[in-house]
C-alpha cells in the first residue's frame, strides 16, 4: 500500500527527459545533504547506474539484514522489488525500534511501483489458506510448518507467522527447513517449487514425497489423496519466469564447448539444471565463488543478466558467459532507473514522500514473528 502524506513536492515527468549523469549528479547531491539519515539499498539484480549509487549491495537475506539492524537511517528508498521493500518496512519499524526513535516511522520507498515480482504474485492469501483447509481434510495440518520464500507478499509471512511457520531466503533455504522438520514432520513451501524443491533433495528428501499443488486444481491441487497423505514437502506451483529460461541443455553446450567450465546456477532454476551444475547458491554465495576462484576460471552462470554482466565486468580475470543463449532479465529489477530514484530522492529531501510502502499493523506483526524466526536461524 502506498501512502503519500502530502501532494509531491516534484513530479515524475520532468526527470524522465534528464540524462543518466544529471540524474547520478543529483542523486549524490541529495545522499551528501541527507547523510547516513537516508540508506540506499541495492539488490543485485539491479542496473549498473543503481547499484553505483546504492549504499549497500547485496542478496534478499543480506538486505534484510541491514534493514533489521541499521539504527542511524531515518528513511530507506529500496532499489529492488516490492516484497523486499515491505519486509524493510516490517523490520526497521518494529515495535522495538519504533520504541527507539520515540515512535518516529522510517519511511521505505520503492522508486517505482511497479517494481513487483511475477512470482511472488504466483501465490495470493486466499488461495494459500484455502489450500490449507483443503489439505486439512487429509493430514493434521499441525503437522504441517508453513514455509514461505521471502519472495511474497507479507500476507503470506504473515500466514505463516500464525501457523508456526518461518521465511527464508535462497542463502538460509536449508537450514529454515532443518528447523523447520525439528517442529514438524511436513512442510508446505512456497510460491517457488524450485527453491524447495532443490532444497529439500539435496536434504535427502525423494521427489516422489514433494508433490506439486497447483493452487488453479479442482481437488487437492490435483493431487491423489495418497500423494498429499504421503508428503514430506507440499511445493507450491510457483517459480521465477527468469531463471525458468535456463535448461540442462544449456549446461551440456557450455560443458562440450569448454571442458573444464564451472557452472554455476541460482537454486530459482529447475531441478534439471541445478543437478548439471557444480554450484547452486544465492546472488550473495554467486558472487563470492567468482570472487574467490583464481584467475583464469572459466564460468557459465544460470541468473539474473545484469549481475552475470556486472561480474564479467568486475573480473575481467576470469571468463564468463550467461547460461542462455536467450537474452533475459528480469524486467520488474529493471523498472527501478536513475529517474525513479531521482525523483523519489528529492521528493523524500523535501519531507513529501512518494511510494511509500506501508505495511499494516496486524499483517507485520505475524510477517514479523516469521521474519524475527528466520533471523535467528543460524
Ligand atoms: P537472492 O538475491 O536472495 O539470491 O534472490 C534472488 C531473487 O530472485 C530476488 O528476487
Ligand atoms: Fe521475482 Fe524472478 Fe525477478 Fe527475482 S528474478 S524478482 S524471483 S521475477
């Protein structure tokens, strides 16, 4: 939910005709006035020109983090996507901090609305809690701890704040789900079927225990009875359109084309390709691998194009190539440019912040609990 307390001090238009330098220029001019009171965070996924400006770079889990323990910033604009901008908000205004700044709100601002992410939107509230009561009908759903990728809507944190349930990222997937089966002996994962899916193999889990529910099914999302009864994990028919471009035939190409390659995939792509590679991990663990394999190492990685383009750029020691011959990134990243982050900058200076993402009380207290659960996991 966006809240604008007053009209814009400055409208979009205008910024749209600037040039990239103008934009950088003023950019920097209003972080140099504002101070450490104003924290630009810049996911991995975004264009070059953001993540330049951005304070801090990093994967879904370490943005978190520093939205969880920055005390010095007044007002956060996130260079990301929507879930990630509500989770800031969840945890740098809860109830402690909040108490810290005498109820002082930080506002979160996401430069463009339309910066959402295709799978988050994979998996609604309601679909979610009616596929809870249906699965009711079958097994003790007590049983049963809901896990959600933090990519979601903090409804769906919320949902499993309520129900004993945890979030996690692509960095803390395995030990969520330890900690999870220490509670419980049935997960439901979503929205991304990879993600658990890839996870919860790699624990030993076998696929025929990890049935699909496709939330669009007549009854039991399209599962028999038996398949649900059976079930250690319950995937949720979800998954990331930018990482489905990779296939396992684009791993045997760069393997018959260069021997000795390493490939290096995003645990977002099938099970297929995570199997034919050598390492599946986060945007954060991605980036580490390049950054510690010595000079000459050749790479072919499976996620989204600007980081793979960033690090070709950053070590023009190594040689690496994008895993699909398609050009493909993720066009919601992409939405946030110099222009958004301008305008939304110089409104935020001028005390008139536009896009404001403003999560309610009783959905941040439960996403909190699911939050504050999965900080703790170690
Ligand atoms: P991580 O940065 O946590 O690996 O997540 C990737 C992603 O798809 C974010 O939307
Ligand atoms: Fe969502 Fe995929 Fe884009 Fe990540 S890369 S924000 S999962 S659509």
């Amino acid at each position: 939910m966006s809240v604008v307390v007053e009209p814009p001090a400055y409208e979009l238009k205008p910024y749209k005709s600037l040039s990239n330098e103008v934009l950088a220029a003023r950019i920097r001019a209003v972080k140099k006035s504002l101070g450490p009171e104003l924290l630009v965070l810049g996911h991995h996924y975004q264009q070059d020109e953001v993540i330049a400006l951005s304070d801090l770079r990093g994967d879904s889990y370490q943005l978190s983090q520093a939205a969880a323990e920055n005390t010095a910033c007044r007002m956060i604009a996130f260079c990301g996507v929507h879930f990630m901008a509500e989770t800031a908000d969840i945890l740098v205004n809860r109830p402690e901090r909040l108490a810290e700044r005498g109820g002082e709100r930080v506002p979160v601002v996401l430069p463009d609305l339309a910066a959402g992410c295709s799978m988050a939107d994979m998996a609604g509230i309601e679909q979610v809690e009616a596929a809870w009561e249906e699965m009711a009908e079958l097994i003790d759903v007590n049983d049963v701890t809901p896990v959600t990728y933090i990519n979601s809507a903090a409804s769906l944190k919320a949902f499993c704040g309520k129900h004993g349930g945890i979030v996690c990222t692509s960095s803390n997937a395995k030990a969520v789900l330890e900690w999870a089966f220490k509670r419980t002996s049935r997960v439901l994962f979503f929205p991304d079927q990879h993600l658990g899916r890839n996870t919860a193999f790699g624990m030993g889990i076998p696929l025929d225990q990890m049935p699909v529910w496709n939330p669009h099914a007549e009854e039991f999302g399209g599962n028999s009875a038996d398949a649900i009864r059976q079930s250690k994990v319950l995937l949720w028919q979800g998954h990331c359109s930018v990482h489905a471009i990779f296939k396992p035939e684009h791993v045997d190409l760069f393997r018959n084309k260069h021997p000795g390659i390493r490939v290096l995939v995003h645990p977002e792509c099938s099970r297929e390709v995570v199997e034919k590679s050598d390492i599946a991990g986060s945007t954060g663990k991605i980036i580490r691998e390049v950054e510690a394999a010595p000079p000459g190492t050749k790479w072919v990685i499976g996620t989204e194009l600007h980081l793979v383009n960033r690090l070709k750029q950053e070590h023009p020691e190594q040689e690496i190539h994008f895993l699909s011959p398609i050009v493909c990134m993720c066009a919601t990243m992409y939405r946030i440019d110099l222009a958004h982050l301008c305008w939304s900058l110089e409104n935020l200076a001028a005390g008139t912040p536009v896009n404001v993402i403003r999560v309610d009380d009783e959905t941040t207290r439960w996403s909190l609990t699911a939050l504050e659960r999965m900080l703790e996991v170690k």
